[in-house]
C-alpha cells in the first residue's frame, strides 16, 4: 500500500524531483495500555526548514495499525519528492489507534539524512516529554522514472499446520525483501484468514524494486504466520525463491518449512504449501494505454419504470415530458452518454428498462427493449437512445417492484459473453428513483459479477432517501455478503439532486451544468475500474499499430448494418404505425 504522492509516470513533478518511497519500522516502544490493546501507526509530516515558531507541519502520509505490537514493520510505504537543493525536515509521530489518539513518541529528521546514511538507512530515538521510548527506522529508496513495473500474485496455501486451540489457524503472509546488508524488510503483508488451514488470498501487488531491488533473479522470502489478538503471531513456515522461477512456472508448489520443527523431527516434511496460481510482472498501465489499443466501452443504459415515479401524464411524474424541459431521466442519458459515446467506434448503445406492465400483457418486465414495437435495444448515439425511451414512455405502463438482480444479472451475462481479450468493457448505467426493494440479492449479483469486464453506474433520481443504495459503492470498504466479499470495487453511486437547483424549473444553463457535474461525478472510477479488471486478469494492452482496431470495428459494423455511418437514421428500428404511436408528440433534445 502507497500513501502520498502518486506513482503515474504521467503526473507532473517539480523540476529536478525524485520521487522517494518511505519504508519505517520502530522498535521498543513503550508500553503504555496494559490493560487493553495496542495498535500504534505512525504519521508522517513535513515542513520547510526555517524557524521554530513560522513552521508548518503538512501531514504527507500515515500508515496501517498494526494489532498489538510493539516493534512494528509497517507494510504502507509513504510517497514524496525528494529535492537535492532543499532541507526537507521530516517529522514521524507514532500513535496508538482509538478514540483518544496518544502519542508514544516523536522523530525528525532531515530527508537528505536519510538519504544519505549507509543503505539509505537511518534510526533515531522517539521521545516524548523529553523521555526516550524507542527507535525509529527510516529506509528511503528512488524511484526510477517511466512506468513502474510490479509483480502480480494470486496464491493459496493447502494442509496448514494447525496453531490454534480448536485446530485452525488464522494464516496470513509476510513477503520480506532480502537487503544489500542481508537485513530483512518487509515488502508486503497479507490479511489473515479466519479459521481456515486452506486460505487464498486476495491478489496482491507488490514494485520490484522493493521485491528484490529490480533483479528477478534474487531470492526474496515468504513467511507464513498464524495471527493471534495478542500479537504474538506463531510462525507456521517459509519459502524462498525469484520472479523469474515464479513467472516462468518452475516454482509453482513450495513447502513451508519449519526449521525448528525440522530438527527436532526427522520424519517433518512441511508445515504446509503455498501454491502460485497466477504471477506476472504488470506494469503502471493507463486507462488511455488501452483505449489507444483499441479497447472499446460497451455501453448498456436501463430505465426504471416503477410506479414510485408517478403515472407519466402528472406534471410531478419524473417520467413527465412537456414541450419546455427536460427531465432528470434524459439529463442522466445525456450526460453519460454524450462522453461514452466517444469510447465506441459503431456509436451503439444498448437501452432497455425494468418493472413496467407491456399492455396488453399484465406481467412485469425486467430488461425490457425500450423501443418496445420492434423489440430492438440496439440504438444510434444519444438522438437514438432518446427516441427509444420516448417510444417506451407511450407504451408501457408504470408497475413494480424496484428489483435491480435481475438487472445485474442480465448485464452480468452479457459481460461474461464478451471476448476475453480486453477489447471490450461492459458499463452498466441504471437510472432509478428509489430504494431498491431486493438488496441482499442484488448484492450477490454485483459480487458474483466483480470478476467480470463490467461497470455499474447507478444514478438516483428524484428526491427519494438513497441512503442504502450507497452500501453498494465500495469506496471505504469492500462490498461483502454471507461472508463473500467482491472482487474489485464496481459500483458508483450518485445522486442527481445534488446537481440540481432545489424545486424550481431548470433554465437551459441549469441543465447544461448538472449534465456536466453529474458525468464528472459518475464516470470518475470508470477508468481505474476498468484497468483493475485488465490486471486481474494479466491483459496488457494492444499496440496502436496492431489491427486490433480495425477488426473489432469491422465486425461491430458488420453486425449493425452495411451503410455509411452519416445515415444514423437509418440504423433506428422502422417506425410503428401512426394509428398506434403519434410521432408528432415526441421532443428530441
């Protein structure tokens, strides 16, 4: 985990900068919570050098608690420039995670110090009320400029010893590097799993240069311990090996081994066995790497059409259409669409909508075509979509219940139909006006589907309480069911209120403001999203020069229609007879 600056090759940093990782460790501290646990972390804080009084001290980063230790080895590396002409006054503070936030003591230093001790190394007192409690150590490492490569894995261990009272244990990693001085640090640590002698762990990443310091051929170590409350982990066993063995397949079953348990039983063979399922070196590739290798965003809209929204003809109906406005429905269409439009070569957009009644059939549909007379969901750029929702808005009728999994499903299916290729991403956009009224299956679905190219998109519309609906969007913690957690984080949720002038008709600059804010807002995580599933998945992107592109385009056009992409008209579904729909009402914006 990484704090601080960011490390794109693309984001700008000051002339003559270098960008540094932080590694610190403390040891020794003092005791101060006997009776209770304690978790210390440790802030980092920097100031221009000048006089006491005039400083500032900006906070840059802060790293994980760690459970219960007192020589703890954070895992979270702290990001900063590093400037050869400046003094850079460095201030690291440890704390003990709760609520009254004590302090167990406080190093400076200067980062050019740190630079320049042997290793790139430097330990230093804590103090605290002019008491010495401990020490601190500081490693600070360069950052090579361009991408940075990393190493990839996806692992699992098998026939653990048991270590707890009941017979399990509770096992997690720690990949430590193997220094120029044979030290050890500690490059990466897994969470641990509860009761289980056959874990797998979530995939995990981890930069070479603090893997092995860039050689795939030195040997770097794992260790595997069981966790307990008091911080006294029991150490289960270890491996060694390299990326080059790893990434080649030659490692791909190593026994944890115990030494201590080896010499006093010669009939031990292992504590256990980490297996490598996948492990690939990946580099710090951008969403625009793929759209240039021709990656294309397949984008799928559906509409709600439950009878919260009001019957269509009252003028507080959200589905309400009238010669001078617009509503939130066709905002939220424009907005997302006008941009994803541009990430799809043939312009075509899948519309459907849910829990509406398609006369004379009384049953209620779920991903349904809007465009209910030819049954067609395909559409042409946005005058399309537009067409579509007003054709469904004069034929169906408004039911319910607000059930998204079936919904998540349907998109679910369609993005595990794509091509395995990365040439195509599924983005879901759901627009609805109210509480969902099946939340634990939909959580399922979105679970089920984190492994899949997809993105869902949910825009609240109308001013109904979305407050569950946000239990969905994994930004501080990651969606979880029955004990199942998701992939990667898929979901964003935004409400279009928060965009809009409260309760009066919206001039034409209103409009244009919410489309932009609220496309701003909803397809932010767009692009990391999709390059999380691209990594997941070990998928780099495609040359510009490969013909990627073109065979994608011409099998996409090849399945619409044989004519001139400036005919959009023509590829819309044949009209419905007047006697049944009365074109002449609709307003296309």
């Amino acid at each position: 985990m990484l704090r601080g600056c960011s490390l794109s090759a693309d984001e700008p940093k000051p002339p003559q900068s270098v960008r540094v990782l932080l590694t610190i460790y403390a040891r020794n501290l003092r005791d101060v919570n006997c009776d209770g646990d304690q978790d210390p972390y440790c802030v980092v804080n920097t100031t221009k050098v000048g006089m006491i009084r005039e400083r500032h001290w900006e906070e840059i980063g802060r790293t994980e608690a760690i459970t219960n230790s007192l020589n703890p080895d954070w895992a979270t590396k702290i990001c900063m420039y590093y400037n050869f002409e400046e003094q850079q006054r460095l201030q690291f503070e440890i704390f003990l995670k709760g609520p009254y936030k004590q302090r167990l003591g406080c190093a400076s230093m200067f980062l050019h110090e740190i630079v320049g001790a042997k290793y790139n190394r430097l330990t230093k007192e804590l103090t605290e009320e002019g008491k010495h409690h401990g020490t601190i150590t500081v490693t600070a490492e360069a950052l090579p400029d361009g991408r940075q490569e990393s190493i990839y894995f996806i692992c699992s261990a098998s026939n653990l010893d048991r270590k707890d009272f009941l017979g399990k244990c509770d096992p997690f990693l720690k990949i430590q590097r193997v220094n120029q001085d044979q030290t050890k640090q500690l490059a990466y640590r897994t969470r641990y799993h509860e009761q289980n002698l056959n874990p797998r762990w979530r995939p995990f990443e981890i930069l070479l240069d603090q893997l092995c310091y860039g050689d795939k051929d030195r040997e770097f170590i794992i260790e595997c311990f069981d966790w307990d409350q008091d911080g006294d982990h029991d150490f289960i066993g270890s491996c060694q090996t390299t990326v080059n063995r790893l990434v080649n397949k030659l490692d791909v079953d190593l026994p944890l081994i115990n030494e201590k348990k080896a010499k006093k039983n010669k009939k031990y063979t292992n504590s256990g066995v980490l297996h490598f399922h996948k492990v690939f070196p990946w580099y710090d590739f951008t969403f625009l790497d793929f759209v240039t290798g021709g990656t294309e965003l397949d984008f799928t809209v559906v509409v709600d059409f439950t009878k919260s929204n009001l019957p269509m003809e009252d003028q507080s109906s959200l589905h309400h259409i009238d010669s001078e406005n617009i509503n939130q429905y066709e905002i939220a269409i424009m907005a997302v669409g006008e941009i994803c439009q541009y990430y799809n070569r043939s312009k075509v957009f899948h519309a459907y909508g849910f829990g509406a009644k398609i006369p004379p059939d009384t049953k209620t549909h779920y991903n349904f075509p809007l465009n209910v007379v030819t049954n067609e969901a395909r559409c042409y750029g946005i005058t399309g979509l537009l067409e579509a929702y007003l054709i469904a808005q004069s034929r169906v009728e408004l039911s319910g219940p607000t059930d998204f999994a079936p919904t998540i499903r349907f998109a679910a299916r369609r993005a595990a139909a794509l091509p395995e290729d990365g040439s195509k991403y599924c983005v879901l956009l759901i627009l609805t006006d109210g509480v969902i009224g099946d939340m634990e299956e939909t959580k399922m679905e979105i679970i089920k589907a984190s492994s899949l190219p997809l993105s869902i998109i949910i825009v609240g519309v109308g001013y109904d309480n979305f407050e569950e609906m946000k239990i969905l969007d994994s930004d501080n913690q990651m969606l979880n069911h029955n004990g199942k957690y998701a992939k990667r984080d898929i979901v964003q949720f935004v409400q279009l209120r928060k965009y809009l002038p409260p309760h009066r008709l919206l001039t034409q600059e209103d409009t244009m403001d919410a489309k932009e804010k609220l496309a701003k807002e909803v397809l932010y995580e767009v692009p990391a999203q999709l390059t999380s599933y691209m990594k997941s998945k070990g998928i780099y992107p495609r040359s510009p020069t490969s013909p990627f592109i073109d065979e994608v385009y011409q099998s996409r056009r090849n399945s619409i229609v044989a004519e001139s992409p400036r005919t959009p008209r023509r590829l819309l579904p044949t009209p419905p007879d007047e006697q049944y729909f009365n074109f002449s009402n609709m307003r296309i914006t």
